[in-house]
C-alpha cells in the first residue's frame, strides 16, 4: 500500500486492504485510508467486513456477481468507530 501512496493517485483500488492483519494493525491501515479520502482520494475498496463497509459514503454488494444493492451512506463511520 505505501507503494501506491507515494504519488499520491487521486483514484485508489483496495482489495480487502486489511486481510490477514491484526486488529490494531487494521485499524492503523484504515486510518492512513481516512486520511487519503479527507485530501480528496476516491477509495474503491472491496471487503467482506461489513463493520468496515460502514466507512464508506457508498456502498455496492454485489453477489455472483451481479449488483443487487446501492445504498448511499449519509453518516460514515471513521476508523476508531468500528468494532469487530
């Protein structure tokens, strides 16, 4: 992820970014993702963690792949809101 970051992109691709990390590990990662939205990053972010979803201002499900859900997110949570 640092990689990606270095140059700043305005669109950035996640695929479960927090897969296989200790709690405080995730949220640390999560938190570095706040902070690239705030600075006006679109974050494209695929997870299986719905406490994590919650983060987003959109949010799409998508089963057998198929697009079954659009739901917009009025009040996202941050980081150190989430419990899982």
């Amino acid at each position: 992820m640092a990689r990606a970051l270095v140059k700043a992109p305005q669109i950035i691709l996640a695929d479960e970014p927090t897969a296989a990390l200790d709690h405080n590990t995730s949220i640390e990662v999560l938190r570095v993702i706040e902070k690239i939205v705030k600075k006006g990053a679109t974050m494209i972010m695929v997870t299986h963690n719905e406490e994590i979803a919650r983060m987003a201002d959109r949010i799409v499900r998508i089963k057998d792949g198929v697009v079954f859900s659009i739901k917009e997110n009025e009040h996202p949570s941050l980081a150190d809101e989430l419990e899982w």
